[in-house]
C-alpha cells in the first residue's frame, strides 16, 4: 500500500484528525526522490522561462507570496520548516529559497490546490 493509500485508509478509518495528521507528517518527510525533485524543479524552471522569454510577468505581488506562505505556515503537514520545502510527494520544492522560491513563481501551484491564487 503506497504512502497515500494507507493515509486514506487511516484518515477514513480514524476518528481523530490529529492522528492522521500526525502520521502524515511523519511518513511525508519522505519528499519525492531526487530524480523526482530535479524534474520538478526542472519543469517549474522551464514554466516560468517560457513566461519571461515571452514578456508576460513571472512573480506574483507581495500580497499573494505573503497569502501562500501562510497557508503552508498555518496549518499544513507538508510543510517542512527546517529548510522551508514542501514534502508533498508531488513537489519537494523550496518554498522560501533565495534563488528559487516557489511561493513568488507565478506559475506554481500548491499540489494540494490550498493556495488562494
Ligand atoms: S505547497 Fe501546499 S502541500 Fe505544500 S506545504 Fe504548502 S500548502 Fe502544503
């Protein structure tokens, strides 16, 4: 059973949140492996190049990086704040780095879809 499989089993079979969020915190240090993590990196690099190449903005305001960051701050176990990374299977990148921070990219997403805009 994979790691996301048997966190819905729990979460459906659990009466308390807290623990499955406990244990999804634990399971989900495993971010993707780093093949995994260069092609994510790699596919949001080509993203927001292709956006700068052809003249459209590639940051988002202040106010929206600062909206992001809260959502990942305030309440969701993937966040890892050790080095600022989200541990989501599905993404690993950094969040807060100073050459590549996911909460300004414009075309980044939150794989959870938590993120206002
Ligand atoms: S990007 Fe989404 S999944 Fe990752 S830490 Fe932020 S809110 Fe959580």
């Amino acid at each position: 059973m994979t790691s996301l499989k048997c966190l819905r089993f729990l979460r459906d079979q659990s009466e308390s949140p807290d623990v499955v969020s406990y244990l999804a915190s634990y399971l989900f240090k495993m971010q993707p492996g780093p093949l995994q993590l260069a092609r994510n990196i790699a596919a949001a690099l080509l993203r927001t190049t292709r956006r700068a190449i052809t003249g459209q903005p590639v940051l988002v305001t202040d106010e929206v990086a600062a909206a992001r960051r809260q959502v990942c701050q305030k309440g969701c176990q993937f966040y890892r704040p050790s080095d600022s990374r989200c541990a989501h299977p599905n993404c690993g990148c950094f969040l807060a780095g100073k050459l590549l921070s996911k909460w300004k990219l414009i075309t980044e997403q939150c794989p959870l879809k938590k993120w206002p805009v």
